[in-house]
C-alpha cells in the first residue's frame, strides 16, 4: 500500500505524545514507512521542546533579532573588562570610599557584569537575569540627603534631572556609594547607557517567559 497521499496520512501534530508513541508500537513501518518517519519526527519535535522547557534556553519567536543578546552580551563583557581595568589602574582616583572597597567592590560587580555577558554569548537564561540585575543597579545616578550613589562602567551617558537637565558623556567609570555626615545637594541623574540595554535585556526575557507559558499550554494540550 503507498503512503504517499497526504490526503490520507493523519495530522500527527494534534495527537498526544501517550497517542504517539503508541501509534509508533503498533504501526506498521515496512508498509507505512512515511507515516512511521512522521511519528518519529514529531515525537522528536515534543521531546525538544521539553527539554527547552527545562532547560536555560527557551526559543523566541522567529522575528525576534537573535543576535541583539548576543550583542549585548558582547558589550557586557567589554564593559566589564574595560571598567575592571581602570579600577585596578594604579593612577585611577578611588573617591569618597576607603581604598578596599573602591576596589573590592567594584570589581566584584564588574566581574558579575562580565559572568552575565559570557552567559548571554552562551545563550542561558540565568544571563539574562544577571544582565538585568547588574544593569539596573547603574541605573540611577542619585545624592539624595545623605545618601550618594553611582555605579556606571565604561563608557556612561547620562541624563541629568536636576538640578539642570542636559547630557553627559564619560569614557570612565564612576563608583561613589556612602552614607555622609552632612545632607547632600540634591541631584538626580539617569545612565542612559544602562537604561538601553536594561530595556532590551527586558524585552528578551518577556519574550522567553511568553515562549515558556506557550509551550506549557501546548504541552498542557497534549497530556489532555
């Protein structure tokens, strides 16, 4: 009997996977042997996709720019490096903090910064996270009472709120994080740079999570 006809070959991608494999113990696959690679090939296609469920890496959608991540994962291990660099440059100024902390410190969360880039390059989810957390944290540009806090890598571009609005552009990295004794001048500042590549890291992740909870429906639909 031929199984070239597709008008008689059945749509294997509404069955369940139980349904599959036991379509695949009886069939016959010397008379059937189309129909048999069909059943195959789905049942690998199910398989795949659990293990992108479990696993760190879930598919995005298809017009989703793959490479952007990649880019960005590139730009964080740079950074990192560049920023790491001048903070263990002898000549680099250590402001406003004892000296092992304006190198422990920062080093630390700049190496983070690089881990989370070397994870992205390798396409795990758990960069994404790191990627968002790290470029969060140089967000905010602040001197709020007593409190001042800045935390940027190389290079920054930073819009500054108040007290004058404007632009600002530094090939360096600035590291100020303290509680003072006296109440500060106000001033409040944004890391555009950061803000960039925090909201395209986002983007991603609401992508991955999007992709996660369709295949579980999927999934769901295919137990049932």
């Amino acid at each position: 009997m031929s199984d070239d006809s597709s008008s008689t070959t059945p749509n294997y991608a509404e069955y369940t996977l139980a349904d599959l494999y036991d379509v695949q113990e009886h069939i016959d696959a010397t008379e059937y042997p189309e129909r048999a690679a069909a059943i195959e090939r789905e049942i690998q296609a199910r398989l795949t996709e659990q293990q992108s469920l479990d696993g760190a890496a879930v598919a995005e959608e298809p017009w989703v720019p793959r490479a952007s991540k990649q880019a960005i994962g590139g730009y964080l291990i740079v950074s990192g490096m560049l920023t790491i660099a001048r903070i263990l440059d002898f000549d680099a100024t250590i402001e406003d903090m004892p000296r092992i902390v304006g190198y422990l410190i920062p080093t630390t969360f700049f190496g983070t910064m690089i881990i989370s880039g070397v994870l992205l390059l390798r396409r795990k989810r758990i960069g994404l996270i790191i990627g968002m957390v790290v470029l969060a944290l140089q967000v905010p540009m602040i001197r709020v009472g007593r409190l001042l806090f800045t935390m940027t890598a190389v290079p920054t571009v930073e819009l500054k709120l108040w007290p004058s609005l404007g632009f600002t552009y530094t090939a360096s990295h600035t590291t100020r994080f303290w509680w003072a004794n006296d109440s500060l001048p106000l001033y409040l500042g944004l890391n555009l740079t950061a803000c960039a590549m925090l909201g395209w890291l986002s983007y991603h992740y609401e992508r991955q999570e999007l992709a996660r909870e369709r295949l579980r429906q999927r999934q769901a639909r295919s137990a049932g």
